[in-house]
C-alpha cells in the first residue's frame, strides 16, 4: 500500500490485515481430522480449494515434496504454537513454530502444516502425510523428504501403511550405510557430467546398492567432492598452525574437535578421523522402497531442493519471520500469507 497506487485501501488499517489473518487461521466449521483430533482450520478449507481450481484429469499426487523449517517469535508467541526446540535459525532462546511446506510433483505448493515448536522433524513426517492423505483424498502417495525427518520408526510406519518413500538418510550415524553402503564395489551411472557453463547441471553421478531387502541409491558430485577435500585440508593446515600455539583453546571449536584426540595431557590430530572423513566427500545417499529407476529416484530427490529455496524466499523476500503475534489463529493466518505469495510467485513464473 506505501509502494504502489490500489484503488479502494484508503480505509483500511493495520487492524484490518491483523483481524483478516485471525479469520484465515481461525477454527473451520469443518469436520475436525479423525486421526490426530487436530482441528482444521479456514486456511485448510482454502488450500484444498486452491487445489480444486487447478485439478484436472491428469493431475498427479502420487509424489509429494515435503521439507520443515522454524519460525521464532519476537515474544511469548502463541498458546498451542509458541514452544522452544531446535531452531534452525540458531535462535533458541526464542520460542518457535515448526512450519512444514508440501509440493506437488510439478513444483506448485500444495499446502502448509503449522506445528507446535517443540516438536522434532522425525515425529513430523507421517502424521503430516497421513493428513495430506485425507485432506486431497490421495489414494497412492510417495513421500520425498530430507534426512532430518529419518528414523527406524518412522519407516516401519511408512511401510505398514505401504507408502512409497525417498528418504535422505544421515551418512554418520547410520552404521549401516557407513560401514557397509559407502564401502560396496560397483560402477557409478553418470547422469550429469562436469560443468561447462556455470548454469550447467551440477555434476551427478549414482549407483544402487542393496542390503537384505533395503535399498539404497549413492550419489556422488565430483565438484562438492572437490570442495570437501579443500574445506578439510583448510581446517588441517590451521589446526596444525594452532597446535603448535597450543591446544587448549581448540576443543571448543567444533571445526576442529572432530579432528583431535587425546593422547595423554595433550590433543593430536587424528590421522584415521581424517582417513574415514573421505568416503563421505561429495556423497549423499538414499533410501527407498519404490521402484523406479535408481537414477529417477535420485532426480527427483533433488527437487526437494526446490522447497528448501521456498523457504529461503519466505524468510528473506517475504520477511515472514520473525513473528509477533500472540495468538494461534493469528500466527497461522501469518504463515499462511506468505504461502499465498508463494503460490501467486510460482503462478507468475510458469
């Protein structure tokens, strides 16, 4: 309204958006969600009709792109929605909501979930699809999501209820994958190969490996592997530098504990930390229970990225964070307002 010329704002206020937001959020006279007793709310009404609009004959839900991020709060935040958790903008001695954004297959924003800042990525995954499943009445569903939301628990559930899922999987902690996956023999597939213009694809190389009857996908960039190998060697050649200085200080640098071990009063670097770091340069790997093809199952893990650029556009260009309301209704109706600007930016540029 300050930058451009609108017919007929001249009468609205601040107060106007804010109670415009509490309606959005506001409880829906629909039937609330027999599985989780959460209660809808106007915002779901109008996602699904949103979906409605563009729905055709041959649109596509049988694989969605799901990705959280955190919001903090400038105060106390919500009732139900403002709790302290794990804040992905390491602010957390602010109280937070979890937000989670879902993509259809053709990049379009499908809908937003609003959770409780407390609550961790792992727990997020199923009972968010288990809504979307009931919310746009999917039949067939493939889950496509990040590390963050993996467990043992959360892919038993999947596989009980014979959901299709791309999981990225955490390389380090996962024995498995470390000691096993990583190691296997096999000829890499090509998808990409290295860049001669810069807005050339990244480089992309995959293999499959199969444990039992787990099935995994590697990924390897040459040109990440590259950047690993430096960043490394940068963080050796300084602690080295450091070392002979002194090494009490170095502990608290998490960049170069990882590298250090004890040897009596004093810290040396660990040659075999270092050895074993390299298996994981420029890799990535996933897990599936699908049946495409291993190089289709690590394409459309990359679109994932996709919502990770969303939300970079919704905390910078959209400003949606920091937050200031107080109450739920209000907060979801805030969110759900930059999921509008989201859906009307992708429209703009298809």
């Amino acid at each position: 309204m300050r930058q451009y010329d609108i017919t007929g704002v001249e009468n609205i206020d601040l107060h106007h958006f804010y109670r415009a937001m509490a309606w959005l959020g506001a409880i829906s006279f629909s039937a609330m969600d027999h599985w989780s007793h959460t209660p809808r709310r106007i915002k779901d009404d109008i996602e699904e009709e949103l979906f409605g609009l563009r729905r055709t004959l041959f649109s596509d839900l049988s694989m969605v792109f799901m990705d959280t991020t955190s919001l903090y709060f400038e105060g106390e935040g919500g009732v139900y929605l403002g709790e302290y958790g794990n804040s992905k903008d390491h602010r957390p001695d602010l109280k937070q909501v979890v937000v989670a954004i879902i993509l259809d297959n053709q990049g379009n924003p499908l809908c937003s979930e609003i959770i409780p800042g407390n609550i961790t990525d792992v727990t997020t995954l199923v009972p968010v699809a288990q809504r979307l499943k009931s919310r746009f009445g999917i039949e067939k569903i493939c889950i496509v999501a990040d590390r963050g939301m993996i467990s043992d628990e959360t892919i038993k559930k999947l596989e009980d209820m014979r959901w299709e899922y791309i999981l990225g999987v955490r390389m380090r902690r996962c024995n498995e994958v470390r000691d096993d996956v990583l190691l296997r023999g096999g000829k890499f597939t090509e998808v990409h190969p290295e860049r001669i213009r810069t807005d050339d694809p990244a480089p992309l190389k995959v293999k499959e490996v199969k444990i039992g009857n787990r099935r995994y996908v590697v990924c390897h960039n040459e040109e990440q592997a590259r950047k690993d190998r430096y960043d490394r060697q940068a963080i050796i050649d300084a602690l080295r530098d450091q070392l002979r200085k002194g090494d009490k200080s170095l502990v608290g640098n998490k960049g170069y504990r990882r590298y250090l071990k004890c040897e009596g009063t004093r810290f040396e670097i660990d040659e075999d930390k270092i050895q074993s770091e390299e298996i994981f340069d420029g890799k990535w790997v996933l897990r599936t229970n699908t049946k495409l093809p291993f190089v289709e199952v690590a394409l459309q893990y990359k679109q994932l990225w996709t919502v990770e650029d969303i939300f970079r556009t919704m905390k910078s260009i959209m400003e949606t964070r920091p937050i200031f309301h107080k109450c739920d209704e209000t907060i979801a109706g805030h969110v759900f307002c930059s999921f509008l600007a989201l859906l009307l930016r992708k429209n703009f540029m298809t």
